[in-house]
C-alpha cells in the first residue's frame, strides 16, 4: 500500500509542477512575445544592410541562419 500512496503522491507533485510552470509561462508570454518581434527586426535589418553592402540575397540568408542577429559576435568581442 506504501508503494501506490508514493506513486499517487510523486503524480500529483508532478501535476502541480507543470501547472506552476504552465502560470510561469502565461506570465511571461507577452515578454517573449515582444522578445521575438524584436529579434525578427534586427535580423531583417542585418539581412537589409548585408545587402547592401553587396551580398546576394541568399548569401545574406545564408548569413543571417548562421549568425542570427550578427550581435553575438560583436557581444563577444569578437569581429
């Protein structure tokens, strides 16, 4: 009997954890929402500005899935 009150108890800590963190995520949507139209604008003004600098548009496509934003390196330092 032991055995089936640990299970019944390990089930209902674990519905517990994914609803805390199902809260967790709503909270936070609107966030991430605006997190990904940012990113989308940048990436879209590195892919606009690769061009003009005299990339093709898939080299510059190729560009952006390698590198994103292309801030990663510049944050880093790196150049």
């Amino acid at each position: 009997m032991g055995d089936t009150a640990d299970d019944n108890l390990e089930r209902l800590m674990a519905k517990i954890e994914v609803e805390q963190g199902l809260l967790f995520l709503k909270g936070i949507l609107p966030q991430c929402m605006d997190l990904q139209n940012l990113m989308a604008k940048l990436m879209r003004n590195f892919y606009t500005s690769l061009c003009r600098e005299g990339f093709t548009e898939s080299q510059a496509l190729e560009i952006i899935k390698t590198h994103a934003t292309g801030l990663n390196a510049n944050l880093n330092g790196e150049f």
